[in-house]
C-alpha cells in the first residue's frame, strides 16, 4: 500500500517536538527534582519511539525494514536510563536492557547504509582509519583502566571495557554515512548529532568507570536525552525520505570535512604514545600497531583516491561520447569515427566511408499516444535491432531524439546491402508494454572517398549531406532510402531561399486569397467558397501552394500565414454580408494547419476575430486534414471540440487519401468530408472509384455529415455525382478561384439570374 503525504500540520510536526525537547532538556538539566527529571525523560522518549515506529511510514521513507530497529534501540536505551538510577547497586540489569539496544541500532545503519549503497572502497577505508585510531585511544584511555579497577565483579569490568568499543563501530557506521553525503538534508544532520551526544554521553560514563562509579548525576543523562530529541525530528522531518538516498560525490576528494576527521585520526598514535607510552612497554608495542596499521591504510586510501580519480575520469568520457539512453556513441563521437575512417582510408581504395542517417517514421506519433517513457523503450528496442543487423566494424549512434547514424566502410554493393538489411530491422513489429506497433526509418546516404588532408571538414560534409538526403526520404513518403546527390543543395538553397521570400511575403503584403465557389450541384448556385492563398512574388511571378506551403509547414511560418488568411477571409465575408452580396445561409470554408490546432488558444482567437468582422460562427467551415484526427493528441481534439460548440462546421479535407477510418469519424466532432479530387477525376471512366464515391456517401449519411466533392471539372463527373448523391461540389466547372470583387460581381449577377428565372417561371 503507497504511503500517503501528511497534512501541512503534519509536516512541521518536528518543529513542536523540537521545541518541547529543548524546553526538557532545560527542565532536565535544572535538576528541578527526580520526578520532573523522570517525567521530562519519559515524555521526549516515548514520543521519539512513537515517532521511529509512525512517521517514516506516513512519509513512505526507505529502507521500511530500517525504522523498526531504531525504535526498538530507543525503547531499550529508554529502559536502561530509566533503571540506571534506581539500580545503582545493580547495574548489570541496567546493561542488560541497554547492550541490545547498541545491537538494534547498529542493525538499523546497516539497513540504511545498504540502502544508500554505501558499501564503497575508499569510504570503509576512511572509516577504518577514523575507527582504528578511536578503538586506539577508548581501548588505551577508558576500557583497559575500566577493566582492572579492583574491588568490583569481572563482569562489570568488562562491560566498562565494552562500552567505548560499541561507540568506536556506531562512530564507524556514522561517519560512512555522512562520507555518502555530498549535501546534509535536516534528517541526516539531526540523526549524525544524535549520534554524537550517545558517543558523549558514553565517554562521560567510561569516565567516571575510571574511579569505579556506575552513576553519580542525573546530568550524565543530558547527552541521552539530547540524542533523543534529534533522533526523534529525524523521524517527524518530511526529509526523513532522503535518508534512504545517498548523494555522494562523484570521486571522493580530500575535502575539508575529511580531513577533520582523518587528519585527528593520524596524529593519534603519536598522541598516545607521549600521554599513556610510558605505562609499559605493552602500550607502547600496542600503540606502535596501531599506527602502523593506520599509515598503511593512509597509504591504501591514498592508492584508491587516485584509481576512483582515473575511473570517474574514464566514466566522464565514456558519458561524454555515449548516448546515455542507449548506451550507443552519440554524435561527438561518431564525428570521431567518421574523421579517423576519412584518414586512415586511402584516397585510391576502391571502398568509401558510407554514412547512413535514419528518422524513424511515427515516433511522435507513439510518444503522444503512450508517452515518453515508452517512445524511450521504442527507441532501445530500435537500437538492439539495428546494432544487430549491421556488419562488424560498423559503428551505430544515436544522433537525436528518434535519430541513428550509421558510419561504414564498404563497396558500393555492401552499402545497398546494408540498407536492405536497416529496413528489415522495422518488418516485424516493436513490442512497446501491452502492444506491438510497426514503424519505418527514412534513410538520407552520404559517401565521399578517403581523405588525409582534411577529414575534419569531409566529415562535416557527410553528416550535412546525410540529413540533406533525409528529409528528401521524408519528403517522398516513410520508409524510403535516398543517396545524397549534389542536385539536392540546390534544392536545399532553394528552399531556404523560399522561406526567406516567404516572411517577406508576410510582412510586405504580397500575399492575396481567392475565393473559389462551392455550389449546390441541382442549381448551380454557390452555397459557400473556400479561401485559398495566392502568391504573386515581385519577381519570380506566381509561386503554387504546392511549393510554398510545405516550406511554411516546416518553417513554423503556417501559424502566421493561417491567421492572415483567416483575418482576411472573415473580414471579406463580413463585408459580404453586409452589403447582400451573400445570403445568411452562405459560409466560408479556411484550412486550418495541425499546428494551428494544437494551439489552445486558437478557439478564443477565432471567436475575437469573428466578433470583430461581425460574423457568426455558423457561417464559417475550418477544414483540416485526416492526419490531424490521426495523431491522437488530447489537446488538439479539446480544442476541436471547443470549436464545434462555438457553432463551427468542421470538415475533413481530402478525405480518403490518409488515415480514412470510421473510428477517427466517430470519435471527433467533424461535421462533413470534402471527397479528394483523386476519387472524382475517374467517374465515368473507372468503376473503382465510383465504388470508393458510395462507400463514402453511405458512410457519410449513416454518421450525419455533410459532403463536398473536389476537383469536380466535367459534366460527366457532376451528373455521376448528383447520381450517387452527393449535393455540392467544387471545382473547375464552376470556376477556379478568383479574387473578391470577380466572385462577388459573378455569383451574385448568377444568383439574380436564378432568382429571376424562378420569377418568371411562377408567372407566365
């Protein structure tokens, strides 16, 4: 069961605990009298057990097994302080509930190290340096003196003798915890205080062993009841979760910190051989392993420093030249790979370095349906295939979110081998979590032959040339390969010229839209007109949608082109309408980009404009394509249905040549289809798209939506269309698109013709 997040209250519960310990520390250290130093004790003690036991669960803190233990330690060291006064005669029944509790506590660190994974070289090597030298100077200066007091059972000698080598492996175990910390959250700073104090208030009680005392003050307890009050807002603090993470550097430096806790640690030795070597010559034998020991480990520690140097120094590079999901080379270092194959072939060998940059086709597609975390295991799955499938010797990489490179070093044959070989990698389907999908890779191939003298800038070359030949496989349809020709940079200077004339085009109003008429087909009257843009550049004459569209599409310029046209349509048809040029029932129909509609701002935007041309909603079609209702992405279907309320009519554009599915139909707010041109062209001729027209039209009745044929340019096309059923067309017959002022003075002088000819026909 997942642990829930405590309340706001809940959360700055440390800071009551900690203000209620301080004031019993106070009270406890005033030694008011025995009851309320009992009381002050009894209270920070249970509270501290019921924190160890309840609040790391409510805060979900890892390791869960860890917290138990510390709590059955602070139940056991609460016993034992509680007794020690009351069985001063008798304290081995105070250590017999106190002991246990160093076993409890030293349980709970391990759990908590192994959590942190801890277990490093060079930090047990610190710790036994810091641990030696403290077992040194507590075996020498407390338990040796502790253990040969006279007069008083062996037992209690050795217990006395015990005691500071408890402390030593607590010190141990506290001191690999904070070298696994490159910063100290509260929990862990309270919990490594609380320490401390445990080991003082130890040091205190082997102190007055010395003399042969058990207990003389209730202030020895002051250090206890301190390690109390921490422990217990190590638990209550919300950073309690942190404690089960380790934050280590990345190599352990000799930082500051350490060497207050190293550099102690070494002079030690020599320390105690000028404070207790005169003693005997045992001590001094004693002292002398002890450093000894504690130099060699000085020395090991010093070995290890330099190895974790040089492998995180490795481990940088290795991260600096691999794809960190993949584990693959990245671009830097196929850049590398690329250069030394470049020299070290020869500029006659008959072979070439081969350069193949492969996009997989519908990766988006997978993320915005599942998500990235499965668009990452989709990209994994795709690099085991591919590594693979290609010849030894050939280097693959991850150059970008859906993007491999592959570097290879062959003939002309084994380069269209190998690109046979890539495609197989996509026939069978990628298991992606519960299912299976199928995608494909457009390839742009580069070549170029050895060069000594300037791989750098060949190099640069092929990867320049291979995404040139990518986007022209893009370009062509999924799943395509294309070797790089030079003929492509002036397609490439091309368009990037184009899309330099293009924002000019915006800004300095060589841009127009025509208007072309949608009619009902059984009168010949237009019932609507589609507005399309027209581009008349200065000096290259009319330029086709077919070519400058795409460019905008890619380019991010669509956005703005789309808002001008759609401005302009809206403010033409509210003029329209004013004047009578058109009736209420006539609207408008504007193409509408997927990037446009992924805009959540978009319905707001159309309905300021309409409000500011004085026109309704109903009165104006957006047409989008079927690859919009295809992706599936959740924001762009909000903002459709966000349209439709407003009064919008939605149409499918060229419908039939996509992602045609009755599904996507059903499940998006469209209000009709437009049937494409490449369906219209063969009525009359071809039964086939007769046949595809009716399945349309059936389909299209059967959901309630509205249709409009495109490309309609004969008679004959018209007439199998009016017999099929469908009502209103567009095309040729009735005229290509044509500027405001030609449609208005055309079709309204049609319309009054027609309302003419109706007159007469009532009133012969």
């Amino acid at each position: 069961m997942r642990s829930k997040a405590p309340s706001a209250p809940g959360r700055r519960l440390w800071q009551v605990f900690a203000v209620i310990g301080a004031l019993a520390v106070t009270l406890y250290t005033l030694d008011l009298s025995p009851a309320v130093s009992n009381a002050c004790f009894l209270v920070i003690g249970v509270g501290t057990v019921w924190s160890c036991f309840a609040s790391p669960r409510r805060f979900g803190a890892q390791p869960r097994a860890a917290w138990p233990f510390m709590g059955g330690a602070a139940v056991l060291f609460l016993l034992g302080v509680m007794l020690r006064p009351i069985v001063v005669l008798h304290p081995l029944i105070a250590d017999a509930a106190t002991i246990p509790g160093y076993f409890l506590l030293g349980t709970f660190f391990v759990i908590l190290l192994r959590a942190r994974g801890s277990i490093e070289r060079h930090v047990v090597l610190d710790c036994l340096i810091v641990c030696l030298a403290a077992g040194l100077a507590s075996m020498l200066l407390l338990a040796a003196p502790a253990a040969y007091i006279a007069g008083r059972p062996a037992i209690e000698s050795v217990l006395a003798g015990v005691y500071p080598l408890f402390d030593v492996v607590l010190l141990a175990l506290a001191v690999n915890l904070s070298f696994t910390a490159r910063t100290w959250p509260v929990s862990l700073a309270t919990l490594l205080s609380g320490m401390a104090f445990l080991v003082v208030g130890d040091v205190a009680y082997a102190i007055i062993g010395l003399s042969g005392q058990t207990y003389t003050s209730p202030l020895l307890d002051v250090p206890f009841l301190l390690t109390y009050v921490l422990v217990g807002v190590t638990a209550l603090h919300p950073s309690v979760v942190e404690l089960g993470h380790a934050t280590r550097h990345p190599v352990q430096a000799w930082s500051w910190q350490r060497m207050l806790l190293l550099v102690p640690a070494v002079i030690t030795p020599f320390v105690l051989l000028v404070a207790v070597g005169g003693r005997s010559a045992g001590y001094r034998l004693f002292i002398g392993a002890g450093g000894i020991a504690i130099v060699a480990l000085l020395l090991m520690r010093a070995v290890s420093a330099v190895q974790a140097q040089v492998a995180w120094q490795l481990h940088s590079e290795h991260q600096a030249m691999h794809d960190p999901l993949t584990g693959l080379p990245n671009r830097r270092m196929i850049s590398n790979v690329l250069q030394r194959l470049l020299a070290t072939l020869p500029a006659d060998d008959t072979r070439r370095v081969w350069v193949y940059l492969l996009d997989l086709d519908g990766f988006k597609w997978v993320n915005d349906s599942w998500g990235h975390d499965t668009g990452d295991q989709l990209v994994i799955e795709v690099g085991t295939r591919l590594q693979a499938a290609i010849p030894i010797g050939t280097t693959l990489a991850r150059v970008g979110g859906d993007e491999f490179l592959i570097a290879y070093v062959g003939s002309e044959q084994g380069a269209l081998r190998l690109v046979e070989d890539v495609h197989r990698c996509f026939a069978e389907p990628l298991p992606l979590r519960d299912t299976e999908v199928v995608i494909s890779a457009s390839v742009g191939i580069a070549h170029a032959a050895g060069d000594g003298d300037s791989p750098a800038v060949t190099a640069e070359a092929l990867l320049r040339d291979a995404d040139t030949a990518m986007y022209r496989s893009k370009a062509e349809g999924p799943g395509r390969a294309t070797i790089f020709d030079t003929s492509m940079h002036d397609r490439v200077r091309e368009r990037i010229e184009l899309e330099g004339a293009l924002r000019n085009a915006l800004s300095e109003g060589q841009l127009s839209v025509v208007y072309q008429p949608i009619v009902r087909m059984a009168t010949g009257r237009p019932v609507a007109a589609e507005a399309l843009t027209r581009w008349n550049h200065p000096e290259r004459g009319p330029i086709p949608p077919s070519t400058f569209i795409p460019v905008a599409e890619e380019s991010g310029l669509i956005t703005a082109l789309g808002t001008w046209v759609r401005e302009e349509a809206l403010r033409q048809l509210g003029q329209w309408r004013a004047d009578g040029t058109v009736d209420s029932d006539f609207y408008v129909s504007i193409n509408v980009s997927p990037l446009q509609l992924s805009d959540p701002e978009l319905p707001l935007k159309i309905s300021a404009e309409l409000l500011r041309h004085g026109v309704p909603a109903t009165a104006v079609a957006l047409e989008m394509t079927e690859s919009v209702m295809a992706d599936g992405v959740s924001e762009t279907a909000r903002v459709l249905y966000e349209l439709r309320e407003l009064g919008f009519k939605l149409l499918v554009d060229d419908f039939g040549t996509g992602f045609s599915a009755l599904g996507y139909l059903r499940r998006f707010p469209v209000t009709g289809v437009k049937i494409d041109r490449s369906f219209v062209s063969g009525l009359g001729e071809n039964g086939e798209d007769e046949e595809i027209v009716r399945a349309v039209v059936a389909m299209s009745r059967a959901l309630g939506l509205s249709i409009v044929a495109e490309g309609v340019e004969t008679r004959v096309q018209r007439d199998a269309l009016a017999t099929l059923g469908v009502t209103q067309g567009q095309g040729w017959l009735w005229g290509p698109g044509v500027p405001p002022e030609d449609f208005a003075n055309h079709w309204s002088a049609v319309q009054h013709a027609s309302a003419d000819t109706t007159v007469t026909a009532r009133n012969p």
